[in-house]
C-alpha cells in the first residue's frame, strides 16, 4: 500500500512545487524543480499509473492556484479542478512513454496542453500557465521569439534537463539544454531591435491610467456603482499635469440606458475638457436589443463631449460574464452565475485615438496573446488593459494578469498600460519589467510617458508556431522511434 501511495503523493508534491512557482507566490525556480520530480515519476510505470501520478500533478498544481474560484462558484471550481484541468494533466502524463523518451515527450506534451488550454473549453481558460512562473525570471525574453508557448516549453525542457543531471549524473545533455535556453533568451533580447518609436515628433503618449480605490470585492452590477464611479472621478480630479489620454478601467461605469445619453458622460467630458485629453472609459450597460444581455466597452470621450472610437469586450469570462450551455449549467449553479449575459463584441482590438493607435484588451482578454497580436498588426502602438479585479477573492488573477501583462509586452514589443478599480495598475515596459504598480484598494493615478512603437517581433508576426512546430517534431521522433523499437521485437 505503501509503495503505491508514496508516488502518487510525490507527484502531488511536484504540482505543488510548479504551483508555487506561480504568482501570487513567484519562487519560479520550483517550476523547473516540479518538472523535474514529475519525469522522475514517469519512469517505468505502466500506462494507468502514469496517468494517476500525472492526475495528481495536476491537483496540486491547480487546486491552490484557481482558489480564488471556489468564490465565485463552488460547483465551478470543483468541475474544472477535478474534471478538467486534472484530467488533463493526467492524459499528458498518459500520453509520456515511460522509457527515456520521456524527456523529449513531456515538454512536447506540455506545450499541446497549454496550447489547448488556451482555446478550449469554451474559448480557453488560460489561467496557471506554466509560462507564467516566469513573468518575473529569466526565461522572460524568450517570450519574443515564441510567446508563453516557447517559454513553457523552455522550463518543462530544463526541469527534464535536472533530472537527468540528478538521478543519471549525465551533463552532456543538460548542459546542452541550458546552453540552448540561454541561446535563446540572447535571441530574445537582441529581437528588441525590431521594435522602435515611431517618426515624428510624438514619440511618445502620456497616460494616467486612473485606479479609484476602494474594497476589494466590489461588484459592478450592485448598489456600489455610484460609488465607484465617483472613486474614478475624483482620482481623475487630482490630475493636474498635461497628458495627452486618460484611461479609466473595464466597468467603471455602470448605466442602464444607453450611456450617450447619461449624466455621467457630461462629467467625464467636463474633466476631458479641463484636461484638454480624451478620456478613455469602461463602460457596462444594457443592451438595447436583448434584455437578457449587456455591453461590456471601452470609448473614447473627447474634450468636447462627443464620442469616439470604441472596442466592445469580445473574449468574455465563462461562468463570470456568461453561462454557456446555460440550459445545463443553470439548475446546477442557481444563484451563483451571472443572471445575465455579456453580450460578444465583434470588431477589431485597436482603438483610434487623438493621442495615437491603441491596442485594447479589455479585462480576460489579455490571457489570450491572440488579441494582442490582432490590435497590434491593425495599428496599436501602445497596449492598455482596463480591467476589473474588484469582484475576485484573494489577488491569485490579479497577479497572474500581471506576469501575463509582462508576457504581453514582451511579444508585441509594446509598453502596456493596466488599470483596474481596486488594483493592480500597473505600467510595463517592453521587456516586461513594472516601471510603475498600485496597491490593493488605493486610491491611485499612474503617469508615465509612454513610447509609441512600431515594427514586430516574431511572436508578434508567428504567434505559437514556433512552439508548436518543436513540439510536433520531438512528437513526431518520440513516435517514430517508439514504431521502430516495436517492429525490432521478435514474434512470439
């Protein structure tokens, strides 16, 4: 009993290590260690027992580091842990011969399954990527070449690398791997080239990006809207140096009939004309065509009242902003999901203003390196991110929405720019670095001269190819290999 318990808690042990690698905690070399232990535990074991070892990888790498769920929906977060994220892990340990081609399959496994947690279910749930512990480590340039894809599989190819320079005592290879990661975070840093300001002689956009302060757990649909709205209005009162736009985050505005036509619009424009800058707003309201739907955009309110240009949320949070499969979900989850959904915006991520082409990721969308890459090719010079933490429990997302903020303008060679109600703000450099960050429920005004940026980078211009096409080919060379040892095998 024992010999059969002790592995299966060694791999709970690894998913931990890997979680704890992770923001809020950040001790990133645990992720190279917990990839590590888990190839140590594939060894030798039949296809059944990899799969459980793998399952509880997965445990301990996701149940501490999705908590912040078990808020928003108990039933939610035990169906995606146990039935989802778990599951999948357990069919990457599956799919790992238990010979040494293991080392070559598990980071070719891992790169299929975080690329699949990007896009599927419903849309992908990009949260806990392994890429992530590295927002704040080493491997971060990496990001330039490959996006979070290349990052992860550099750390799940270092983490085999140490076990077979600690269980095998063999260093031609792992020194092989180190030598080749540090090839490419060099790549990576000297890919930077591609990317400079623009001509002409605003090469740069002064931001505030406005976060109103206030408790964390706020939510935009109750009888705190006023409140938040008038957080947001007097930080923006105490702007008193030029800038060129003002950035308030997703859902500081909540109204119920068309926003054009609200008083709080005149305000914003009064404190847009005092500063002579368009003020770009988060707006929530109902949507005219569905009463069972409501708008979720970022606008643009010049200095003289009028609207401009808009982006409306297209990347909606499941469970959060709308139910799929209502009809199934709604008997089970009852009160806990939203009553009502988001409806899908459509149109590109870029938003024109006066003070330059923006990138718009609005909130969740910034997990996924795909709507970046969208505003950015259509025009995007700097990339800003108004998003809403105030409703989650803990500060597990808002962390990791920072080191994704990091991945993000490392791929696009961009600065980024994060505001939300109760934080994290939060200003980037295009090496990923926080210049300028907020604390929880301050009340908060981040400036900064911002570049305005042109030209790609290869992330930017291949997206997760360059991660895919690596690990399709040590798939294909695993299989191939595994084909040519079963047809040497006598007949019996």
């Amino acid at each position: 009993m024992k010999q059969r318990l002790l592995p299966l808690l060694l791999g709970l042990l690894a998913g931990m290590m890997i979680c704890a690698s992770l923001p809020p905690w950040g001790w990133w070399p645990l992720a190279i260690a917990g990839i590590a232990l888990w190839a140590a535990l594939l060894s030798n074991q039949a296809g059944l027992q990899r799969y459980l070892l793998s399952w509880m990888v997965g445990l301990g790498w996701f149940a501490p580091s999705v908590l912040w769920m078990w808020k928003l929906s108990p039933a939610g977060y035990l169906g995606g842990l146990l039935l989802g994220w778990t599951t999948m892990v357990g069919l990457v340990g599956l799919s790992v011969p238990a010979n040494r081609w293991r080392l070559l399959m598990l980071p070719a496994s891992v790169v299929v399954f975080e690329w699949f947690h990007c896009h599927a279910p419903f849309g992908g749930v990009p949260l806990s990527l392994l890429s992530m512990s590295q927002g704040r480590g080493p491997l971060l340039p990496i990001a330039r070449l490959g996006g979070g894809l290349l990052v992860s599989a550099a750390v799940a190819s270092l983490g085999c690398a140490l076990y077979v320079a600690v269980a095998e005592r063999r260093w031609k290879e792992p020194v092989a791997v180190l030598l080749g990661c540090a090839v490419l975070v060099g790549a990576g840093v000297a890919s930077l080239s591609l990317v400079h300001p623009i001509d002409g002689a605003d090469k740069t956009m002064r931001i505030a990006a406005v976060q109103g302060g206030g408790k964390q757990g706020t939510l935009f649909d109750s009888e705190q809207v006023p409140e938040v709205f008038n957080a947001h209005l007097r930080a923006t009162q105490t702007i008193k140096e030029p800038v060129d736009l003002v950035i308030w985050p997703e859902n500081a505005i909540n109204v119920a009939g068309p926003f054009s036509d609200d008083a709080w619009k005149d305000q914003i424009a009064a404190e847009a004309a005092r500063l002579n800058a368009p003020i770009l707003a988060g707006v929530v309201e109902d949507d005219p065509n569905d009463p069972n739907q409501f708008l979720n955009y970022s606008v643009v309110i010049a200095p003289n009242g009028e609207l401009g240009d808009r982006f409306d949320k297209e990347r909606r949070v499941p469970f959060g902003e709308y139910v799929p499969l209502r009809w199934l979900f709604e008997p089970l989850g009852g009160s806990s999901l939203p009553p009502r959904d988001a409806a899908p915006g459509a149109g590109p991520s870029m938003v024109e203003t006066p003070a330059g082409p923006i990138a718009v990721a609005i909130s969740w969308e910034i997990f996924f390196a795909r709507r970046i890459r969208e505003g950015v090719r259509l025009g995007g010079e700097v990339v800003v991110n108004p998003t809403n933490g105030s409703s989650y429990w803990l500060t597990q997302v808002q962390t990791q929405q920072l080191a994704t903020s990091a991945f993000r303008a490392v791929e696009s060679g961009r600065w980024l720019v994060q505001t939300s109600p109760t934080g994290f703000s939060a200003v980037f450099d295009d090496t990923g670095k926080i210049l300028q960050r907020s604390n929880i429920s301050e009340p908060r005004v981040l400036i900064a001269n911002v570049p305005r940026m042109t030209g790609t980078t290869p992330a930017q211009a291949l997206g997760d190819v360059p991660a895919l096409f690596l690990a399709g080919i040590a798939i294909a060379f695993a299989g191939s290999h595994r084909i040519r040892s079963r047809s040497k095998k006598p007949a019996t």
